[in-house]
C-alpha cells in the first residue's frame, strides 16, 4: 500500500462482523464499475471480507473537450402556394 514517514501504511476499515475499525489484511487496490478506486482485504480477527471506497476517479481527468461546433443551418424547403 502507501507509504508513511518511511513506514509501511496498512489501510484501516470497519468491520461489519466485530462492529470496529481495523486494519484490513491482504489488502488490494481495485477500481469499481463507476472508475472509483477501492481497497477490498480481510477482516485480521474473523477473516471477512472488508471493503473500503477511496475518494477519487481511478482515471487522470482528460483534456478540456473540444467546443462543439455547431451544424450549419439548412434552409426550410419553399411551400407551394395553396390553392383556392
């Protein structure tokens, strides 16, 4: 995972099962459908499955988009005249 003041950072998440906050083990870094980063591991006391969502996209932002440029307008067809 990251590193803190040249210290190994295990992540820390809250246990659904014991009710606490705790360190997750075998932690991985996973992006989720929505491009979001998560970190999912194991609970180090009953051994269930931890889930912690990150802030942030997984992806860089792209580059400002292009502006659109908009269709040339096309004249409407000329009508015939009614006739009386």
């Amino acid at each position: 995972m990251k590193h803190r003041s040249g210290k190994f950072f295990m992540p820390e998440g809250y246990c659904v099962k014991c009710k606490a906050k705790k360190e997750i083990v075998d932690a991985a870094e996973e992006t989720m459908k929505n491009g979001r980063k998560a970190i999912k591991g194991k609970c180090p006391t009953c051994g269930t499955v931890m889930f912690k969502i990150l802030g942030g996209k997984a992806t860089a932002p792209a580059a400002a988009p292009a502006p659109a440029i908009p269709a040339p307008a096309t004249p409407a067809p000329e009508k015939p005249p009614a006739a009386k």
